[in-house]
C-alpha cells in the first residue's frame, strides 16, 4: 500500500462544491497506478467560505479517499510543527506539497520561507526516514501582476526551493521538484485569480503526476 499525504493550503483544501486538485490526483492514480494505495491526512474537510472554517464536507463528488494535510490561509511555517505526527500516524509514503503563497505573501520572506522548507523536511523524516516528497514550486497569483516586490519574492523562493531540494535529496528519502504546470494562466485556471477552478485542478494533479511517473515511475502521464 502506497500512501499518498496532499499537504498544502487553500489551493490544496479547496472550498465547499469543488472537487479539489486531490479529487483529480486520485482519480489517475485509480487508473493508472498498478497497485494499492490511498490518499491519507489528518483532516477531511473541505473550507466553508459563509463560515470561514474547515467544516464542510460539501465536495461536487464525496466518493474518494478525502483526507489531506491543508488549510485556508496556512503555509510552510504552519506544517512544520504538524508535519511529522501527521506522518507518523498516518503512516505516509509520498507527500504531494504545495506551500508557500501565503507565507510570501503575509509571514516569511524567501529566504525565511526556505528555512522552513529544511524545517519540514527534517520533521517529516523524523517520522519516516524513508518519506518521499513531491513539491511543487509557488504558481505566481493575480497579486504578483501588480506587486513587484511580491512578484519578486516569488521569484527568489521558487530559486532557492529549487536549490534546498537539490541539496537535501537523498537516495532513501528522495525529493523530487515538480515543474510549474505549463501555460497556467491565472485568467483562465483559477475562479478568482489565485485559487484552480477545474481547470486548474487538473493542470495541477497534472504537474504531480507527471512528475513522479517521470521520476519514480509511478503511474502514467496525466491525461483530463
């Protein structure tokens, strides 16, 4: 049994009536991993925007394995301290990750967000010595189209995110970069200018997907 953990924020979480980027990621895994696996986390819940809380269960389809590591408005420096029980008691193989808007935009700078990221990696390692990782870099939102310096940070993480995975890989416990999704365009993948709307769901699970069938084999292209 592999087990596959999302861990992210509110592009990974997603809110009340959508099917989630994780929706599609299991979907292809269903069809195209040749074996058992699951998707496992701590939570469930999708966000309820009436309420601004994780308490809906609202997905446009409830049938998957729903559990995940996200939160609306929680980056890097949240997962850090969460990580590593997460991994324990969900016993996870693989972490998908997708982190790092909201810590640019309102907590850390690149260079503080990248020490989180040797944060979380060492955490999560704690847990399994033999955890892989999957991540993907910072997709630019409609905020950086107007913010330079924001733009810019975005820019400087994604350099050194690059650089701290490359140097932490390591054979037993390896990490993978995932490549941006090609032609992602906030005008036509996201309902509001930074969070995916089918399209982008898919372009997402793409990119994971993708990634690890070139890398590690597992599964096959993404196709929608």
């Amino acid at each position: 049994m592999l087990r596959f953990m999302p861990v992210g924020d509110s592009m990974t979480i997603g809110s009340a009536g959508e099917h989630t980027w994780r929706y599609r990621m299991w979907r292809h895994l269903r069809d195209t991993y040749d074996g058992p696996f699951a998707l496992v986390g701590p939570r469930e819940t999708l966000h309820d925007k009436a309420t601004d809380a994780p308490t809906s269960y609202d997905y446009a389809d409830p049938d998957f394995p729903r559990a995940h590591l996200a939160g609306w408005g929680e980056g890097w420096q949240h997962m850090v301290p969460l990580i590593g029980e997460a991994v324990r008691s969900c016993r996870a193989d693989v972490l998908l990750v997708s982190l790092g808007l909201i810590d640019l935009g309102f907590y850390t700078n690149a260079e503080q967000t990248a020490e989180n990221v040797h944060r979380f990696v060492a955490e999560a390692r704690s847990a399994n010595p033999r955890i892989r990782m999957a991540v993907l870099p910072v997709i630019p939102n409609v905020r950086a189209t107007s913010d330079a310096p924001f733009a810019a940070q975005v820019t400087r993480f994604n350099e050194l995110l690059a650089k701290t995975i490359a140097d932490l890989d390591e054979p037993r416990s390896p990490l993978l970069l995932a490549s941006p999704p090609p032609s992602y365009d906030i005008n036509l993948d996201t309902y509001d200018g930074t969070h995916p709307n089918a399209n982008g769901e898919h372009r997402i699970a793409a990119a994971f997907a993708d990634a690890m069938h070139q890398a590690w084999d597992v599964g096959e292209r993404y196709e929608e």
